[in-house]
C-alpha cells in the first residue's frame, strides 16, 4: 500500500515539473535561449496568487492573478531583455538571465515584503480522498495529478493540430524560412514565451498552498527543471511529459526505499545520510545513463 | 592616482571617527538580505529597542550600531568584520547562522576584540575551543533540541521518528534530541536543505506510525513541512514536536492552521510571566507594529547584557579584564528570568514547552504549556578550560 502512495507522490511530483519543463522546453528547444529566469515566472504567479488570495479570498481569482502576472512579466522580459539576445552565444543568454533572476528576488522583496505569504489550501480542495481501501490521498495532490494531464493534453492539442503549433515547430525547424514566408516570427517568439510564463505560474499558483511561498522559491527546482528536459530531450513536450514523470517516480522511490534497502545492510546511523545524499544524487545519475544510451534526450525535437 | 583616493579614504575615516567621539561603537553584522532577512530584522529591531529606551545609550553610555548585511555568507561577514577591526571597533554582536558565526568569531577575539552572540551558540566554540573574549547570550545550540527529548519524554512518547535535513545543524538536532529522549527511536529520516516536497516521507510516517514526532527543518523548508504535514492529514493522528526557531512566528503567519495543536520548545515565551518581558512584548509591538519573535528578544537581552558591562567599565573597552568580569555577572534583568553565565560563556537557564493554539482572537501563538527543564546548561562546559 505504501507503495502505491509512494507512486502517486512521484506522479504527483512529476506533473509539477512537467509544467515547469514544457515551457523551459519550447523556450530552450524553439527559441534556443537558455532561460534561466523561468523559475522567477514560477514565483511571480506564486505571489501574485498569494496576494490576490489574501485580499479576495477567492482561489479562483488567485489562478487568473497568477496566470496574468507570470504571462505579463513573461512578455515584459522577453520584450526588453531576451529579444536582444537570440543571435548572441548562450553565454550571453545565461548572464542575463541570470541578472533578471536577482533582480526579480530582489523586486519581489521589495514589494511583497519578505516575509514569506500564506496561502491556505482553498475549501474545495480540502482533506484527502480514500484513493484505494486504506490508502487516503490528500485532494489538492490529486487536483496537481489532474491538472498536469490536462495541461499534457492542451500543449499536444496545440502543438499538433492548430495554426499556431503548426507555426510554433515549423520556426524550430527552420525560423528563418518561416519569416521569409511572411510570418512573424518576433510576435511567435513571444508567444511562446509568455505561454511558457504562464505554465509555470500555474505550476506557482498550484503548489502555493502545500509549499512555501519565498523569495528563491525558482530556484530550488530550476535544476530539477533542467535535468527533466535534458533527459526528454531539448524542445520535446513529449519528452518533457516523460522526462518529469521519471524524474519525479525516481525521486519519490529513491526517497522512499533507499533508506530501508541500505538500512538492511549497514547500520541507521550510516544508512540514513547516506540513503539521503545516494537519493539526491538519483536523477543525475538517471540522466547520466539516459544521455549515455541517447545523447539527444529521450525525444530529441531536432536530429 | 592611488595616493589621491588613500587620502581621501583617511579623511572619510577620520571625519567618520570624528562625528561621534564619546560613543562605543558596536558592529552590528547580521542577515538582512535573503529570505532569512526577516531574522535580522527582528534582531536588529530588537537590539535598536534596548538602546531606543535608553535614549541611544546602553547602560549610560553613548552607542552608534554599525549595522551590517552579511546576505547569509560567512566570506562577506568575515571581510566587513575584518574592515570594522581595522577601523577600529572592539564590540561586535548579530551574526545570525551558526556558519557565519564560525568565520566572524576567530578573527575577532584574536584582535583582541569582543564577540557576543545574540543567535546561533554552535558547539566548536563550546567546549575545547572557547574563548575568553566570546559570549552567548541566547542558548547553546543543543538547548533546542534536548528540550525537544525532555519534551517527549514528559509528554509520554514511546516511539519517535526524527526528520531532519542532511547537514550539520541537522544531524546535530537529531543528535541532540537522542542524548535527552528515552524512548525508542524508531527512524531517522535525512531530507536535503533545499527540498521543497514532503509527500515521500508524510507516506514513511503514516506507515511507521509513531507516537510523535520531532522535526527541525530550518525557514521555507519548516513552511513546506508543516503545511504538507496537515494537508496529509498527519497532524490528528501523530503530534509533532519542533524547536521554537522551526516555527517562529513569522513562519507561523505563512503556514496558518495547519500549525495548530504543534508542540514547540524554546528559551522564552511570551506569556512567562515577568514583568520586564511583558513590558518588551508591548513596547516591540507599539514601536515595530508587530509582535516580537525570540530573535527579538535574544537580541534585547543581549543589548542589555552589553549595556550592563560598558556601564562597569564606563564605555571603556580598553579595560578588557574588567570589561570581561562585568560580562561573566550577566547583572541585568533579562527577559527570560532566570540567566547566568556557565564557565564557558553559555547561559545557564530554564526550557520551555509551548503548544500552538488559538488565542481568544482567533490568531495561533505558541502558548506556554510548562517549564520542562531548569537550570538547563550544556554538555560541552566540561571540556572548556577558559583561562581567567
């Protein structure tokens, strides 16, 4: 039964990278700009949510505050900062980027203070529901669960079967072309990054009432991000899909059995630290075998 | 070129030196940046209060706080320390983690100079490594956490599982809770400092089901806990017991609800019942328009404790003997009662266990359940062999 939990807590997390990583992913894999401001769209819907659930008490209005401030401040940087670096080496990209990075910690704090916000798990997501007999899920974990595959199903809609997906890979295989056609590829640009903006502020706005909302809050799980979409492969939902969800199954296991299986044979006071520092280490090692095996990812978008 | 800007680097200096020439300067280098800022805040607010109601003064003497943002790195606060030796300040206090405290306090007890803690009291300069020159006003580090093993024990826990993050101040916890409790301890779970996801071992407790358990996850991480804690539906079920600066109040206001029924230990709680700590809660609360956390209140007994020695020695820190037997007395009214100085310059004092429940406001406070130790003084007094 333990089990059993121990997988929904590893799909649950997975479906919180994946909303993270599909946007990282079109940015990285169709704009080619390493962005490592994407965890700062992350906060920012966090504490527009948190600010917005405090002050209307609507969770609801939390999700569009959330949605609006990530997507809007998306544009905004893209507009002013990313635009100037598409030609330049990633270097380039990295060092800005990562400036944008302090400077949104350091506006958050000075706007929203920096004290960390609460924000309560709103009423109708409350308690857990007995998934299986004897095995209680708590409901917003399972809301996250849900939310994520709808997400999965929207991003594949729109990426395979609208004008604009169709747009979207065609400027990944060749943007160049795509402009010579006539289209604009600037205004594509920025639409694929304030839609990337916006998944993760949603992903802000969801895991506001089980996690902390802080300062820095990005950046704990930027790498994480990062590992997923090396693993599925750079500018790949698919991949990012199946990126995150080994990623958070190899996580959660790691976490949960390590501990036992090496407690078995060394003693608790070795095992545990250990245990912790071999679990941590997990999906590197994941990505490191992946890479071995296919040195594209696991759904490369380009050959 | 260069000769032009060291002359004017002497003139700023000397006209800085000039503004105040009566005055005791104290160096005053703690957090204020980073999501820990909040820390600081309340320690520099706290110690601004002491000197406030003395009409800028300690103990009668004239005080200019040289206040400094160290942004949780022990090399920045090492270097600004440096800089204010060199310019000559022979007080320092505010250093709010242990590992900035470890890179600030050689340096300045080998200049000579002053150090007392008003925040982290970590074991290496406990024991073998003390020194004559450094204090601690607040608590031993370990003080926590044996609080948190008397706690079980007085609450009746048999079984317990400890949660705590895999680094210093983490495995010093689960160890500190060991040395006091005595009961069985039936898993230690290692998590990272930068997890922000609990669900993993929320499934390992409610599958160990143990009678408590004892959590010490430092600032967002302690946020992440405890909300996840109750969203899984634990709290009902297994209490949580969790050292006071794990739950302070600003973390308290994050989390909400979910903390209700938690059971923290401390060194102090508002609703002791003393004069001079009740009036500190009021006066906090009108100056700053919030109510003070223990940081807070450290940080005001630890100004009160310098003002009662420059008050001996008449602001001069050039008697340093003096200086130094005035500190060891600890003559002043601190806010926690009960307060003297071991051999080692750690506090000897009472441990507290409070509940977080719901005031008649509806708002969630720790309240004081009960003295839980008295007279509490750490283990490593024994190997410190402070010279006189």
């Amino acid at each position: 039964m333990i089990f059993f939990e121990q997988l929904l807590n590893g799909l649950q997390f997975g479906m919180m990278l994946f909303m993270l990583a599909a946007g990282l992913t079109l940015i990285f894999g169709i704009m080619g700009v390493v962005n490592l401001t994407h965890g700062s769209f992350y906060m920012v819907g966090a504490y527009c949510a948190a600010y917005t659930i405090s002050s209307t008490g609507s969770f609801l209005a939390g999700i569009v505050a959330a949605l609006l401030g990530a997507g809007l401040y998306g544009v905004v940087v893209e507009v002013l900062v990313i635009r100037r670096l598409y030609k330049r080496d990633h270097l380039y990209q990295v060092l800005a980027t990562l400036g944008l990075l302090f400077f949104t910690n350091e506006a958050v704090s000075i706007i929203f203070g920096r004290r960390p916000p609460l924000v309560n798990i709103p009423s109708a997501l409350e308690g857990s529901i007995t998934v299986m007999p004897g095995l209680p899920y708590p409901i917003i974990r399972l809301s996250f669960i849900v939310l994520g595959a709808l997400v999965a199903v929207g991003l594949w809609y729109l990426v395979n079967r609208t004008r604009i997906g169709m747009l979207i890979r065609a400027g990944a295989d060749d943007h160049e072309m795509v402009d010579a056609l006539g289209v604009d590829i600037r205004k594509l640009y920025t639409i694929v990054f304030a839609l990337g903006a916006l998944l993760a502020g949603l992903a802000g706005v969801m895991a506001a009432p089980i996690l902390a909302v802080e300062i820095g809050m990005g950046e704990r799980i930027l790498i994480t991000t990062f590992v997923v979409i090396v693993i599925g492969g750079v500018g790949s939902v698919k991949g990012a899909l199946v990126g995150a969800l080994l990623v958070g199954m190899v996580d959660s296991l790691g976490r949960a059995f390590l501990p036992q299986l090496l407690g078995m044979v060394l003693s608790p006071v070795i095992a545990g630290p250990l245990a912790a520092g071999l679990a941590s280490a997990s999906i590197y090692v994941l990505m490191a075998v992946v890479l071995i095996v296919k040195p594209g990812g696991l759904y490369p978008a380009r050959s | 070129m260069f000769k032009k800007i060291a002359v004017g680097a002497l003139m700023c200096a000397s006209t800085l030196a000039w503004a105040a020439p009566d005055s005791v300067e104290i160096g005053f280098i703690t957090t204020l940046s980073t999501p820990a800022g909040y820390i600081g805040e309340d320690e520099r607010d706290g110690f601004n209060l002491a000197i406030k109601q003395g009409d800028g003064q300690l103990g009668g003497i004239p005080i200019s706080l040289i206040v400094e943002d160290d942004a949780l790195k022990p090399a920045n606060a090492k270097q600004t320390s440096d800089r204010l030796i060199q310019s000559g300040v022979q007080l320092f206090t505010g250093v709010n983690f242990s590992n900035v405290l470890a890179a600030v306090v050689p340096g300045v007890t080998r200049s000579g100079a002053f150090y007392v803690s008003l925040n982290p009291g970590p074991s290496v300069f406990a024991g073998k490594r003390c020194d004559p020159n450094y204090f601690v006003a607040s608590y031993q580090n370990d003080a926590y956490h044996a609080a948190g093993g008397i706690a079980a024990n007085s609450l009746g826990y048999k079984k317990v599982a400890l949660l705590a993050p895999n680094y210093q101040a983490g495995r010093d916890a689960i160890s500190g809770f060991k040395e006091t409790f005595e009961g069985e301890v039936i898993a230690e779970i290692y998590t990272t400092l930068d997890q922000s996801d609990f669900s993993v071992e929320m499934a390992r407790i409610r599958d160990l089901n143990p009678d408590a358990i004892y959590q010490f996850h430092p600032g967002g991480t302690g946020i992440n806990f405890v909300k996840q804690y109750s969203a899984a539906g634990l709290t009902d079920t297994v209490p949580m017991v969790t050292p006071g600066f794990s739950l302070d109040l600003r973390m308290l206001e994050a989390v909400g609800d979910a903390a209700e029924g938690t059971y923290v230990t401390g060194i102090w709680s508002m609703d002791i019942d003393n004069p001079q700590s009740k009036k500190f809660v009021s006066d906090f609360q009108e100056e700053y328009g919030r109510l003070p956390t223990e940081y807070a209140m450290q940080a005001y007994d630890t100004a009160q404790l310098i003002g009662s020695a420059l008050k001996a020695v008449d602001g001069d820190l050039s008697k340093k003997d003096d200086f130094r037997a005035a500190l060891r007395k600890a003559d002043f009214q601190s806010l926690r009662g009960d307060f003297r100085f071991n051999t080692n310059h750690h506090p000897i004092q009472d441990l507290y266990l409070m509940q977080i429940v719901k005031n008649e406001d509806g708002q969630l406070r720790p309240k004081l359940i009960r003295e839980i130790a008295s007279d509490y003084e750490d283990a490593y007094a024994a190997s410190c062999e402070m010279p006189s």
